[in-house]
C-alpha cells in the first residue's frame, strides 16, 4: 500500500489550490528563511493513510522528510507519523495541505477497517460512490483499510440494473447468456429487489446478485430461497451497510458487503508541532 | 449562485474517472441507442448544490437536459431538479457521476445552512480544510448554503499562527506594524489559544482574532475582558464550531464563526428514475 | 458506440499537435476566409471508427459538420463518410488531424471485426497492449470492430502471472481461496504455459486459464486433458492470435481469443476532397 | 538521441492508463513487499527506442533502474538493455506499460532505419501522419532510427497541396513570389500530381516539389524533364514509400524520400525476465 | 486570424486564474442575477488582437457576445469592438480577463504593424523571445500584426549559432554539407558576428545569415562585401531592430528584419461600458 | 523568495513550448553528446528572479546546475547568476527557455524595485493585469521586487467598482453594511473618481478607497478633506502610478500606490557563455 496515489503534479495541484502565489504570512513575517522542523503525530487510534503524500507535499516544497509508517498501519493515540526538515517557508506552505490529506483519507481507511473487521472473514467492498474528484486517493483509503473496490466505474465490470432492464425485451435467460458469451472472463452482477428478482436471475444463471436494501433478515431469506432452489451464487448485500450492521450481514449469508459509508468519515486528527532548534 | 464551478474538461475528467473506456454494461445488453429520459427528485429536503453542473455532465454526454431548480435554493423533499432525454448509452453515462455530485455537494450545502441559521445574524466562515481537490465545488457549496470562506488558501490573507510566531524575535507591536505597513488592504489575523494572548494581540493591533477552540463561554470572557480594556476587535470562533452550538457561539459575542464540520456531511440523497416512453 | 472518446481539451490537444501556433501556408496563401466544403470518403471497404471525433474536430476548428455513418458500421468503397463545411482556414486546420484519425482508428476496427468473424461465435478480447497513450481510442476502436477488451489495466481484475508466483510461497489452492475470498465478484484468470499448469490451476480453482503461446492443437489437447479430467474452466488463447488462426482456435475449444493484432493494422484509407462552390 | 521525449508527468499519465488505482492482482496476492528484480532483453535485432522513458517510468515507481543502452542504438537479440531492482509492486506496477512503450518505439525505428539504409546516402524524412497522440515519442523514434522529420505540423512550414490552390487565382509565378516575400527563411515545398505540374511549379520557382504516388519511373522522368529545363529544384518521393521500394526511389534522383510506413510497423518484441535472489 | 489560439481549457484556465473560487465582491453584493450589457470600445488607434478569444471568454461565463471586429483590423479610437449580455454576475466575471487578453495582445499586433509599416516591402519576423507562456497568443498578435515568425523553437528550423560551433572540429563547408543533406527542405541560417564570418559562411553554403547586432551601415556593408564576393544569401538583420530604425535596415539590404520588440509593448486601452437597460 | 513558482510540470510545458520534438540543429550538427558547461551572468544591475525555475530547467533536461544568487537579490553588471555542466543537447535545449524567463521576471521585479524605492516607506502593490497566464511568476516577481499584489483576482478581496454601483439601487451605508456583516474578517476596498464620492464612501464606512487617476495634487485634496471631515481611511492611488510619479503620490498622502506598469517593463539582459573544456 506505499505507492503514490498522485504524481507529482497532481500533488503540485493540490498544493496550487492552497498556495497558488505564494505563502503571504510566512513572507511578510520575514521568517521564511529560518531553519525549522515540525513532525505529525496521530491524535487519536487510527489506520492510516496516504503519509507517502504528505511526504512527497513536504518535498516538493523543498522540505526534507522522513516517514515512520506507511499506508495500511494502525496506528495508537500520540504515534509518530512523519517529521520534515527545512525552512519555515518550505514547511509552512505544506503544512495544510499534508495534513488534511491524512486526516481525510485516514478517516476513510479507520471507518473502513472498523467495517471489515465486523464483517470478517467476510470480504467488504466500497462503492464508486466516493468524493467527486478523489477516485485514486479514496481506492488507496478504502484498500488501507483492508477492504476492496465493488466496481471502479463503468467500463470494467458488468452489473445489471433495473434502469438497464427497462430497456430490454427478452427473457432472463436470454440476456444472461448474451454476456457470457460476450464477456467469459467477467462475472455478471445483477441489482435485485426483492427475493423474486433474486431467484429469477440467479435461475437465469447470473454469478453475483446485488441485493439493494435487504435488511440482514431478508438477505438471510433469500440466502435460504436460494438454497433450497439449488441456487449457488453470490450474494453481495448493498444499501445502508456500515459498521454497526456488518456482522449481522455477514452472519445472514452475504458473501460480500458492499458500502459508502467510509467516504463521510469524520477526519482523524494528526497533531502537527513545529520545533525552532 | 448558478456559476459552473468546473469547466467542461474538469467534468469530462469526474466521467473519465468512472468511464474511461466506454460502459461496457450498457454496451453489452445491446440498449445504447434507445430513447431514454431520466428525472432527479430529491428525496429529502435539501439545499441544492451542483445542480448545475450535473446538467452540464448530461449536455456533455449528449443528452437535452433542463433544470427545474439552481444552487443555493432550498426545496423540498420529492421536489424535481433535473430532467435529461437522448438515448440509453447517454443517460447511462452520466447518470452517477452526476447523482452523486449532486448529493455530496448538497450534503455541503444543507449542512452549511443549518450553522447559517443557528448563527444568524452573525456570519459564518468554512476553513480551507475541505477534502482534498474539491476547492471550486466545496467553495460553491459553502456559498449555497449561506457562508462565506475563511480564507481560501496562503495566498491572499494574514493569519498568524503560533507556528509563526514561534520563529520572530520581536514584540508584538512590532510584528502588527510591519504587517500593517507592508499589507494596508488586508486585515490581520491573529490565532490565540487563551483570553492573555487576545488582550495582547488585540492590545498590540491585531484586526481579527481567531480564538482556537475557546468554549462559548470563554468566548463570551474574552469579549468581556476585551471590551473591559476598550479593545475593539473581530472576534472569530473557531475549532469545533457547529450547528449544535453555533447558536450558543452566536450569543457569546463572537463576530463570525468558523468550521469545517460541512466537509463531512453526510450526501443529501436524490432519487433517478428513468422512463421508457 | 457513438459515444466522443475523446473530450474536446483531448481533441484540441491532437490539434494543438498538428497546428500548435497557426496554419502558416494557408494564411500566408491568403486564402483563409474563403467559403469551403470538403467531404470524406471511404477510399476501401472498412469498418468505420472515430468519425464522431473527426466530426467534432472541424466543430472545434468553427465548421460546420454532417456524419454520414457512425463507428461501428461496415462501410464500402466510395461510401460518404462526413462533409464539412466553413471557410478555408476552418477546413484546412482540422483536415489532416481529421483524416488520420479516421484512418488510423478504422484500421484498428476493420482488423478487429476481421478476427471477430473468422472466431464466431467465440468472443475476441483485445489485450492492453494498445499504442501508448492511445487507450481510449483504441478501446472504442476494438469495441467497434465486435470485440471487446481483455483487461483495460491493472486495476480491475485478477490475472496472475508466473511473474507473480515467483514471489509466492504456497500451494496454488491457497493462492486461489485468498484470491475469492477477498474479489467474490472477479473470476480469477491465471496465465499457464502448458497442460500441466493448467490441470495444476485448474484444479486448484482458477476461474479462466490464459493459455499463452499454445498452438491450436495443443490447446485442443488441453481442452481434453481438462475434460477428462472433469474441470470446466474457461480457456483464453493468447499469443500469436490473429485473422489467420482465428478460426482454427475457435474450433480448437477456445472461449475466448486474446490479441494484440488489431493495434498494428495499416490504416485504412479515407479520401477527402476539397470543393470550390 | 537520450533526451527524454516525455515529461514525468505524462509519463504518469501512461502509467494511470494502465494502473489507475493500484495493481489488483499483486496486492491481492500479497507478495508487493518482496525484494525483487527484472531485466529487459531483446528478442530481435533492433534499433531501441525509448529506453529512457522506460527506465523513467520504473523510476516514478520507487525501483532503481540501470540502462545498457540508449535510443538509437541497434542491439542484437538477447542485448540486455535494461535492469530494475526494488520490491514486487514497483516492479509490476511499471512492467508492461514500459515494456510496450520500448516495444512499439523501437517498432517504429527499427523499420525506420531499413528504409534509411535502403535510401542511403539520400535523406529519408517521415510524415506527421503518426498515431493520434503520439508525436513527441514518434519522433524520437523516426530520429532514433536516422530518418528526419518531413514537417511537424502546420505552423512551422510551407506546403501548398492542390487543396489550396482549388481557391487560387493567380498564376504560379505570383504565388510563389508572395511566399518568398513573406518567409525569406523557409523553403516552399508544392505537392504535384504529374510532371506538367512539377515543370510548372519549378518553372514558377519552387523549392521543393513533393512528387505524390509518382512511381520510381515517373519519378526518373520528372528529374529527367526538369534537368532538360534547366530547373534545379529538391524532389521529394511521397505516398507509398517503404523499405522495398527505397533504393529505387533514390536511384531514380529523388532528393528524399517522404514515408509514412514506419508509423504501423509491428513492435519489436522485448523478453522481460523477473529474479528472486 | 480569425482563429481561437486558445482551447476553452486554457481560456478557462486564464479564468480560474482570475476567479478561482467565485466572484467575492458581486456575489456579496447581491446584484449577480441582475441583467446587464457591457461594451468594449478602442480608446486609441490600435491593429486589433485577440477578441475572438475575448468574445469566447464572455461566452463560456454564459452571456451573449457579438463581435464587431476581428483579429488583424486596425480600428480607430472610440471604435466598438465587441458587446456582450447577460447577467451581471457573467460579466463581472468574464470583464478584466478578457479586457487585459485584448489590451496586451493587441499591443503585441500594434506594435508589430508599425515595424511592418516602417519595414515594407522587407519582411518582418518575430522570435521566439516572448513572454514565457504565451506563445499561442503571441504568435497569432504577431501574426495579426502582418509579420510572421522567425522560428518557432528549436524542433522546425535549423539556426547553427556559435555556441553550436565550439563543439564542432571540421570546415564550414563540410558543416554546410551535412546539414543540406540531412535536411533538403529546409534552409540553413548561421548567425554570425562580423563581415568575415558572413562571407566564410555564404561561401559555405548557408541559405540565411542572422546578422546579430549589425548597425544598418555595418549590414549595408555586409551586403556589399557578399555582392562583390558573387554571394547571393538571405540576409536576416537581428539584434535591437525596431520601429525606429526597421527603415534603415531595410534599406540597407536586409531580406527580413528579426525583432523581439513587440513582446513588451505598451498594452493599448479598451474603454469598457457597462449599461443597466 | 526562493520558492519555485512553476511545477516541474510546467516547466516542462514552458520547454516544450520550445522544443516539442527535439532539437533538430544540434542533433543534425552531431554535437549532442559533447560535454559542455554555460554561465549565466547578468549584462545589467537587476533585481534577480526566476533563477530558481532557470536553474529547474536545466535539471530537467538533465545537467547539473548551480546557483550562485536567489530571486530577490539586487546583483551588480556582471555578476554570475548561475552555471550549468552537462552534455551539449542538455544545455542547448533549456538555453533559450531559462534565460527568456529569467530576462523576463527580472524586468519585472527591477521595475517593481524602482517603484518601491521611489515610494518608501508607503507601499506598492501590484494590480491583476498581469500578462495572460503568468500570474504565479508575476506574483513572484513583483515581491521579488519588494512589493505585494493588490489583489489576486476576484475570489478573495471585496473592491466596490462603480460597475457594481450601477445595479445596486440602496444607500452607501447599506450597501457597507451589508458587506462588513457578510465578511468580518475582509477590508471593503471602493473605487471612486473624484473627492465627493470619496467622501461619500468614507462616511458610509468603507475601509480602503482606491483613488483611479487621481494626480497627486488631487489626492493630497483628498486626504485633507477627509482629514477636515474626521475620517480616516486608507488610501490607494491607481492609475498611471510609475516610478515617475511615485514618490510625489507617496507624499501627497497615499498609503498604498497601486500599479500595473512592471508588467510591460523591458526584460533585463543575462549574457549566456557556452565553454568547452
């Protein structure tokens, strides 16, 4: 989990969102020139997430830097994370933005660690439902806390929606082995409401049913349905997931827990200290 | 309010993040080129945000689109915003990528507008602390529900922090003169942790403090003691600032209040719904 | 497959390519502001890609613009492809960048619907391996031509290399059960280089085996070997796939073909005239 | 030749192509930390390509690198042409798009340099009909196998095709005086269509005249007809030249030979060997 | 002329620039859905430039525009030269951005003409010394001007300076040798420093000497020397040519005259008009 | 001042602005390989800036650099800047690029120095009207040169033009009223024409008026007016403000001079020396 999420000059951007001309405290103060330090510790228990960026911030600024965790690690209350070297200018015009860049992506890896952990050894997914602009850095958050991406978007897997099947006249069957046939090397994935549709399309020969808003009650109904139809398929358990009801979704049957509630994480705090030697 | 906060390659790049190569769904069950209309509906009562930029995602991918609604208005649940008309592949395109830029940033926006509220009249502030690459929408969202922005980045205000001060040698005054001079049209701001380091600052000058983290009630000391030294001054609260106490906040005497809590809402929620003629 | 691959910053840029800073021989000709028209013309029988870019391209450059066709249709000699029409300038600035791109994605498509036929109803997959820089183009282009894509990279799908089992340390039915648990929704593909691998992972659970380098015939004897021994998975030929041995691979028991081929197809030749009303 | 044609940041732009959110197959697997290394080798003769920018983009992942060779260097098979050295994901990370882009430039190189050598001592130049975005890196590698450019684009030469003069009236003789007036620094090149033309045009006092789809024959006669003149003019052979028919063009009195045939040349295939010590 | 040098991307670009994050001032005012009508009117006599980049600035803001001038005139004082509708909120935005783009480049154009004035029948070129950034727009100012440019950069022409010559051991002639043959459509210019150095290279083939820093006597001189010695040779006059002596170097016998001048002319002033209907 | 105003990205845009397919003369002339070293020195006493980025350039094409002075130095006629040693395609291809923008951003900031010189101890700031697309190396350039920016663009600072005022239909009091309420933390700057509408605005609360073309006669009525009226405010003269003038505006009372003429000042000369060992 230690590669960059962002080159270079997607960094650069996000450093130009906040300093696009310059730091004009730091250089009306006068102290640009002075050698500083500073170091991030956690605030708080956390899994934490993208501290390779907020080191590359640190030396794009000229800064140098050394990490003492990587992407993935849970991390205690008052750990070291990281510690950057340089002038006040150079440290003061990253500061910021490598701060709220682990504090946002580690609030998105500890909410969903906490998710997989309920839900284990059950697999979790994250939806495509992420930040508008932060697909790279959210698919890294989401893979540092132990989870995985459901779909990265629309041109890599194939799942079957209602809003698709409005559109088509021809039988289950029909339509299932037309993407079989087309696509052998990907599973076919199908929205499902309710444990008719489920049954229906797992007959049809579907691999993954996305069951959206089953409660883990229903899920574990359809679970049975399935069985007792002969019925082996995946079943992904979709809408309204979260920490506080994955172990019951997992208990139910699901093969496979489907979220977005990491994206809204709160931020965890890192505390940043600047030292004058 | 109804400014696009992205230009059309910025929102071309949120559809290459989740359709690089084409939807290989929608492709593959043979629906592309059928008549298609969508609506969006918000499920829930809601400050609109992005609006405008959902229909510009729709327009780029080929559809006709009209908005019933813009930013910054307030609408009720079940409330048309939205409706778009071309064919499958189009609205299939579009359809996610611009839900939920409309939910997230509606998040922001109601989110901002339930502080608003709680502080009125006094204004409020959202910090440059929004999740990372957001800037224009987050600032548009802000603005939709009410607030104004703290500071947008390095570049264009004073504010000085202890990680400042912590490497100037001088007094106070003197710092607040050089400021003044070099800076005529801005005013200076200055970050105090307790009510000693207001009555200095404001003592030696400084036109805003913004005091991190203070109660309302050591807000409301502050003030007292500030007003008790005939110091005039802005007085910022910052740190923890939120709906549930933007009120208490208010009443305590500060001039404007400061957040970050809109950043992370949870997304308003809109309702798709597509229709076969 | 009428979707613009391409945003219109990607098809400036093809232009900025060609003409970064004005077209010196017609403004110096004088001629700049005269009326003109110019029409495309399929020069051979093709199957037509990324005309809805050339289209866009003179668009951007002021003209006016009619498609005849759209990508994806088979064409024959002669047949009208788009016209354009504007002053001279207009037409002279777009044409060249136009006219290769047509010419260039067409010959991905016709190579492409070319291997298709010879292995129906056996699916072709294009690889990766697209011209750097060139893969939403060339995705559009492969899809045109009937066929559809291997894996668009790295990030959304399971494909697991002898490169990559150097590195492991364990029994390959452990590397697979890792490998469903933690992706229920991705079939795992594995890359052998001969029957016993392929029995080996095939046994251990592997969902597709990418057989690479194998002959027809051998890959009929693993197709049995497999049967016989009572796996059914599903076998990709790749390697030196191509037009020729298409068919022979099909019949061989392949499910899917996996080529390289299409992406180093000649061109195919588009004709454009330049009309004088 | 051993100048980067690529910034890093479009070289990153490559590598999200192919990696746009993490590499599925080797953290999954969980061997991304192991200590590992890889050579690139030839399996063919060739003149490279791009060695730099693939040592580049190993490089920008984390690997240390060491090249044995540089562009425009032809290698004999099994030529080591370049190491890499760092842990397993680094190394996948960057594989195959490296491996690609030394394959296919180094496609267009290597044909490049048999037309050269065939068309020795007379000059070869390559059109700007490369793949759609590949410019920079499709000159590096005509240049890298001694061909030169014929034009880069429209801005920075002068080619008058009949297409121009369809809205010309006035004679030759005018024409050519406007532009030598206008641009005492550059050559005028006119592209002609038999030997009228090219008597006409060298008579009116071209520069160059670029001979379209004139045989080897036709191309004698028209140097023959011109010489019989007195006219003293470049002749450029253009439209169909390749390496089978270049000694003839040359032996005919051509002064160049214009190709667009290296642009589709199949890639030269490159052994990619990975080690665990 | 009538060309955009600018895609939408960059002209949004040179937005963002100006207003990144919304209009602060119109906003907070409260008129921004106001309706509202601007002018944009010469307040002298200038050779215009860039309105059709100014007119696509308004409209990507969302007002109405129509221009009354293009790219290359020359109006007088008080002259309109584009109007624009729409709310004020548009207009405000779109205002200084595109007044400076029209007041600088149309400095550039003005200037540009008075040397092609002063220079006529003799060709003017200009270099590639603009300023950093700004070439598209320069180039086409220049160009608008009625002079063209000298080169581009360094990929499209040959221009061998001394600083080329201290790593070459061989003879002029063998110099001009090499470079004819590599390159037979394009001509050879050297700069040189003195009359010695204009002879020794004439006589070696050169096509252009770039005069640098000649006096128009030491030219006039040059000139004859090259007659007397039977060479006849472009001659190019570079190095402080401008307006005031471009007269005298033209008659003195150059064949173009190189000048970085125009790059820093005084930007020519637009009046800009709003009006409340 | 010593930060880098460019990303690697765009200096690499910068260059290939330049070089975007090579460098056809030295690469034709054979001498790129050649080891080879180059001094910048400046011709003229200047006030230093962009060497920062000069020297980046360099190290982007591969050469080891050396600075010998940073941006906002004041250097003597002859003084090294900086040097650089690589081979002789390194060197010639950043030459032309680093010295332009070093000659260029130091025009700027010499010419800024003259202005701040002129008006110590009142200070100088910058307007927006920097060249299109330069803003970040204008920005730093102008405090290179010891003076600020007026305002960075329409986002951040509040300034009251009368094309505001002209639909706005409500008092100056409330009008001011509104926006102190709104933004706490901002100065309201106003624009006025003459003394009357100063006063009216001063009255009504404004904190900054900026006088436009005020002589300095007029603006030293101005302050004894509002001085005879008990109101203090800051005042900024804009509008023809130059080195010429800025001492009488400084004297006549102003406390900011407000200008736009850095931005077209002559580039200050860097003599570039190639050496060979």
């Amino acid at each position: 989990m230690s590669y960059l999420a962002l080159s270079d000059e997607e960094l650069s951007r996000l450093l130009r969102d906040d300093v696009p001309c310059g730091d004009l405290t730091t250089e009306t103060s006068g102290i640009g020139q002075r050698p500083a330090r500073l170091e991030f510790c956690a605030r708080q228990d956390m899994v934490v997430c993208a501290i390779e960026e907020a080191a590359r911030l640190f030396a794009l600024c000229g800064a140098e830097v050394k990490m003492s965790v990587r992407s993935g690690l849970a991390v205690s209350q008052d750990e070291l994370l990281l510690q950057a070297r340089g002038d006040a200018q150079m440290l003061h015009r990253a500061w910021k933005t490598a701060q709220v860049l682990v504090e946002w992506a580690s609030g998105i890896s500890t909410a969903t660690a906490a998710i997989v952990k309920a839900a284990a050894p059950v697999a979790v997914a994250c939806t495509r439902k992420n930040v508008p602009g932060t697909k790279a850095l959210s698919v890294k958050a989401v893979r540092a806390g132990g989870a995985t991406m459901h779909r990265l978007g629309l041109s890599e897997s194939l799942l079957l929606f209602a809003e698709h099947r409005l559109y088509l006249d021809e039988s289950q069957a029909c339509t299932v082995a037309r993407f079989k046939r087309a696509e052998p090397e990907k599973k076919l994935a199908v929205e499902v409401a309710n444990i008719e549709e489920a049954i229906l399309w797992a007959r049809a020969g579907a691999d993954v049913l996305q069951l959206e808003k089953f409660s883990p009650g229903a899920l574990a109904d359809c679970r049975n349905a399935l069985n007792n139809a002969g019925l082996h398929v995946v079943l992904a358990a979709a809408g309204g997931v979260c920490a506080d009801n994955a172990f019951a979704y997992a208990r139910a049957g699901a093969d496979l827990l489907v979220t977005s509630a990491p994206y809204t994480a709160p931020p965890k705090d890192v505390r940043v200290t600047f030292i004058r030697d």
